[in-house]
C-alpha cells in the first residue's frame, strides 16, 4: 500500500479490520473477515470484520428505534441534515472519489463524479423536503373534505452493487432520510470501504445534530445478512440494485411477506443509428457509452444499430477509436478505462467474446487481457449479424456489438427484443425518427434518449427501467413515493351524515 493510499484511508477514517456493523455506534462485529483487493494491483486494500446475525439484529433493532424517532421530525428539519450532509460529502469529495478509484477501479474523474452525484441527491432531496406533495380532491359528499397525504414508511433495507459503490446508496438514502424512513444498508462485497468512509461522514453529521441514528450499515454475506434482511418484515422496502437472479430472488421473497421491493437489474441498453446522424456526434457518444467505466454500468451501451448508409464508416471509425482509449491506472492522468472489478469479470467477458464467435459473430478489435497485474482488458467491438444469442445477455464488461439494419421500424423491433429494459438512445437529425423512437412503438425502456448515450443519467429525472429490469424508480421526479406511505383522508365536517355511491341506511 502506498503512502498516499494510507492518507486516503486515514483521512476517511477507515482502519484495517474495521468494523461492518453501524447501529449508531460502530458494533465490535466478530464475523468473517472479508479483504477488499485494489483491482488495478490486485494487493490487500483493507479489512473489514462482517456482522454475524446477531450483530446484524442489533443494527435492525437500533433503526426501528430510529424511525420511531426520525418520523416524528418536521420533513423541513430533516431536509436539513441532509443538506448539512450534502456539505460534509463536499469537504470530502476528492478523498471519497479517490477511494472509489482505489476500491473498484474507476477513473478519478468518475470517482468524483459520483460523489458529486451524491451531492446532487443531498440537494434535491433537500427541496424535496418541502415538496413531499400529498393531493386534495373533492368529495362527492356536501361538507366532506378529503385529501392524500405521504407519511414515513419505516426502515428501508438498501442494497448496493460494486459499480456505484456511493452514489447509489445515496439516490435512496438521501430521499428515504427527508420521507422520514431509517435504513440499513448492505452494500457489495467488492466495495466495502466506501460504504465504511460514507457511513463515517453521516455518523459525524447525525451526532452533531443529536440526530437518530438512521443511516445504519450492515455489511455481512448473503446467508447472514442479505437473505434475513429480504425476508424481514421490519423492513417495509427493500431497495435493491444488481444482477437479474439476484433481483428474481428478492423479489419474489418481499413478496411473499407483502413487502415491497424496488428493483434496479440488469441492462442490455441499444443505440439506433440512423443515416442522417451526426457521426462525430454518434462517435464520441458511442465511445463513452460503451467503453466508459469498463462497461460496468448498468447503464452501459451494449448493442449498436447501424442504419446500412453509415455502417461502413461507423465501424471504420469505431476500429480506430477504440484501441487509442488509453487503459491503465484509473488514478493517473490521461486513463478512460480502468480494470474490471474481479477475475471472474475478466473470464466472463473472456467467455462471452468466445460465445459470439462460436455464434457468428466477428471481433472486430479489443477483448485482449493485458499482461500486467489486475483485471484489465481492452474494450471490444464484435460485429454481430442479427439475432446473436449472446446479445440478449448482460456481460458486465465493455464488449460492444454491431448490427446493420435497413428501415428504421426494423431497428426498433430488433433493440426492444431482449428481457432488459433499462436505457436506449437514437442518434439521428431528422424530427420524425427521433418522435418515432420516443413514441408508444419506439424504445421499450424507462430512458430514452436523442442525440446522447445510454449511460451519465441525471439525478432529476426517475431512473429505472422496465422487464427484467425491474421496474422500479429512484432519484429524481416523484421517485420519493416509493418511500413513504400514502394515506387518503376524508373529514366531515357537517351535521349530517351523507354516504358514498348514494347509499341509504337510515336507521
Ligand atoms: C448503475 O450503473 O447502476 O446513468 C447506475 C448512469 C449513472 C447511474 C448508473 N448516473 O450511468
């Protein structure tokens, strides 16, 4: 470890063999112990003792005591230690975006990137706070009154994936917290220091302000943890983001107990290139789309439509700009792709350039490992006559395919046959391609873009997506809904008493 790594760690306050477990104080956890590697080295980044299910208890227990406290704030008082909360992420963002590089392989720039995006939520959920609008209606009855109103949930369970190791604890964490919800969160394996160093960050935030302790930590495996917090009726929402199976899983176990779940799976996400496009437009699209974050992003580009007039060329252009994207160090100056998280992403994505071939398809450049230590490898462009099997698949890495198409009815028809449905984009000039795409037999997804990538949403908006994707909505918009509880109220305030639907029953 380099002395910079040490200052990093230090400055966060995260210690070897520090504790998994936070219920307002850090627990003396005695579970396994779990290592966390630096996957551009493959060297020992940290250590972190696991909760055993009874540390994992008490952490429950602490924030069901937590929102019996935390409900009864104003949503404005709460707005407030969010955005202190949004201040604090501020004074620590180069050293939390440099232990995102450090944990799982980011460039620096992402790694700010999503610390900012954390700021961005502390700020729009501090708006929210005052605009956790219920609606009012009028009631069929003379003298009645009646009107909807959101009300806290209860504890959330947030579960996160190794490739937004912060930001995504922070779309549910900052608006759960101004609904006036506690939560445990139970983050990757892969990624277990950054949620140490964020938990740091709100603990001082909460403790300055004789806050409850709502932003609660469990990090522990998934018999021990994961599965007892899915099936527990304490938790009234489990917000979860990762893999298809892991999604099919906690979602049907929420549902067996009535609970409810927000799920944000897998994307296997298209961009449909028409001939009037502009191509340096398309290309600098494309290329961070695809390639970015080592196309770890749910959001990640997948499969590109090529109208058959700009075909040639595009590929030519892809070809050449692919293996001049320089992988390395995500933490050195000039780098766009850091590693893979893991071995097994490497022999994943190994795998699947293999399938494409046995498939049909071609590789038309990248999918090499690089001969040096940790997981990288080299974005891929495979050329994929329709239909490949393997496109319908999410491999977790930057492997891009190609298909030409004629009409743009057929491209449309070809990017909405997978199980996913997360984000989609067309690159065109003409008003008419671009309205069709967007129209009700356009793109099958919840994003829809013109004219921009798949990936790099803003937090305004709702993000998710439907099929295997699963549905649910977090960040931005009315997203804050699936935090809280809906109540519809009815008041008389007359001397009679008037009965729905026309009713009588005089006595
Ligand atoms: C994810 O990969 O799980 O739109 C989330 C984006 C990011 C979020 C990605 N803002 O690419």
């Amino acid at each position: 470890m380099t002395d910079t790594t040490r200052d990093i760690l230090a400055s966060l306050g995260v210690t070897t063999d520090h504790s998994g477990a936070f219920d307002g104080t850090w627990i003396q956890t005695s579970g396994q112990r779990l290592e966390t590697l630096n996957p551009s080295t493959g060297e020992v980044l940290g250590s972190v003792v696991m909760a055993t299910p009874a540390e994992y208890e008490r952490v429950v227990k602490s924030s069901v005591a937590a929102f019996d406290e935390w409900r009864t704030w104003t949503a404005p008082g709460r707005g407030e230690i969010v955005r202190q909360l949004g201040d604090a992420l501020r004074e620590h963002k180069e050293a939390l975006g440099k232990l995102v590089s450090l944990e799982v392989g980011k460039i620096y720039s992402e790694g700010l990137g999503e610390v900012q995006e954390m700021i961005d939520m502390a700020d729009l959920a501090v708006g929210m706070s005052r605009q956790l609008y219920g609606k009012t209606m009028h009631s069929e009855r003379p003298q009645h009154r009646m009107y909807e109103q959101w009300m806290p949930l209860g504890p959330v369970g947030i579960i996160t994936a190794f490739n937004f190791p912060v930001a995504v604890w922070a779309w549910n964490a900052m608006v759960a917290a101004v609904c006036g919800d506690s939560m445990v969160w139970k983050p990757s394996p892969e990624a277990p220091l950054c949620s140490i160093a964020v938990t740091r960050i709100a603990q001082r935030v909460l403790e300055a302000n004789g806050a409850p302790a709502i932003f609660n930590l469990a990090i522990g495996t998934v018999e021990e943890v994961g599965e007892p917090m899915v099936v527990d009726s304490r938790f009234p929402l489990i917000s979860a983001t990762g893999s298809v199976p892991m999604g099919r899983r906690v979602g049907s176990l929420v549902a067996q107990r009535m609970g409810r779940s927000l799920l944000e799976l897998g994307g296997n996400n298209g961009i449909v290139v028409m001939d009037d496009a502009d191509l340096d437009l398309t290309l600098r699209g494309v290329v961070f789309a695809a390639a970015g974050t080592a196309g770890q992003r749910c959001t990640t580009l997948r499969r590109l439509f090529l109208q058959k007039g700009i075909a040639a060329e595009m590929k030519q252009r892809l070809v050449q700009a692919f293996p001049s994207i320089k992988v390395g160090d995500p933490l050195e100056e000039g780098t766009l792709i850091g590693p893979l998280i893991n071995q097994t992403a490497v022999d994943n994505m190994q795998q699947a350039i293999a399938t494409a071939q046995e498939q049909g398809g071609t590789l038309l450049c990248g999918g090499e490992v690089l001969d040096r230590p940790g997981n990288f490898v080299t974005p891929a462009v495979i050329d994929a006559p329709q239909k490949l099997p393997i496109t319908c698949e999410e491999t977790f890495a930057p492997i891009l395919y190609v298909t030409e198409f004629e009409t743009l009815e057929e491209a449309i028809e070809l990017h909405n046959a997978v199980p996913q449905g997360l984000s989609s984009a067309i690159f065109t000039l003409n008003l008419r391609h671009a309205e069709v795409f967007l129209s009700n037999t356009g793109s099958d997804c919840g994003i829809a873009n013109v004219n921009i990538g798949t990936s790099g949403a803003e937090i305004g908006g709702a993000f998710g997506g439907e099929k295997e994707t699963g549905g649910g909505r977090e960040a931005g918009s009315d997203s804050w809904k699936a935090y809280m509880r809906r109540q519809t109220c009815t008041i008389n305030w007359g001397t009679d008493l008037p009965l729905a639907q026309g009713v009588e029953f005089d006595v």
